[in-house]
C-alpha cells in the first residue's frame, strides 16, 4: 500500500512539480524500509535469542550492524543517483563496505586466536 501511494503522488507531482520527484521517492523508500524492518522485528528478537543461548550473540549483534550498514547504504547510495550524483553514490558505497569491513575486525582478530590456540593444542605431544 505505501509503494502504491509513493508511486501516484510521484505520478501526480512529476506533471506539476517534477523537482519534487526524488523526495518523494526518497520518503517513499523510507517508509518501505521502516515498515520491513519493524515487520522483522519479532524475528530479529527470536534469532538472537536462539543464538544467544548458543553464545553466538557477538557474531548475530555483528551481523545484524553489518546488515543495517549495508540497507542504509544502499538506500543512501540511491537517493543519490535519484539526483545524478553518481560519483557520490560510489563514494557512499565505498564507505559502507570499508565499515563493515571494521565492524568485522575484531570477530576476524577472535577467529585468528581461536585457530592459532587449537594449531597449538594440535601440535603438542
């Protein structure tokens, strides 16, 4: 229903005022993007509480920023293209990988200790 309405109000202003076309879709993915993620909510609870008993809740909590730096980039990077700024599209793209890439640093730096403590306990007599 919200992508319905973005669409005839953009429909609508693009005769009237076209200048108004990328906030309209611009607020249109917003909302679309705030009604997924409260629709998956209660997963999102479940999950890490699965998990979470597990003692993988470090690995769920890194993912799950790593999934909302990756939405929010990507929703950046097209509202950007929306007004032909490409270039910072690419820019934007580019920062939301280099920052996954440190959110994921110090589960990397865990997994290398972890495998160098088992190589360890292999190797002895």
């Amino acid at each position: 229903m919200l992508a319905l309405t973005g669409i005839t109000a953009a429909m609508l202003l693009k005769q009237w005022r076209s200048d108004l076309l990328p906030l309209i879709r611009l607020g249109t993915a917003l909302l679309l993007a705030q009604a997924v993620l409260s629709a998956s909510l209660p997963v999102l609870a479940l999950l890490r509480s699965w998990l979470g008993a597990n003692g993988l809740s470090e690995y769920v909590e890194v993912l799950m920023k790593a999934l909302g730096v990756s939405i929010l980039t990507q929703t950046c990077a097209n509202a950007c293209r929306e007004c032909g700024e490409s270039g910072i599209a690419d820019g934007v793209e580019w920062i939301g990988r280099v920052e996954i890439l440190l959110l994921s640093l110090p589960l990397l730096e865990r997994l290398l200790s972890l495998s160098g403590e088992l190589l360890r306990l292999g190797g002895a007599p």
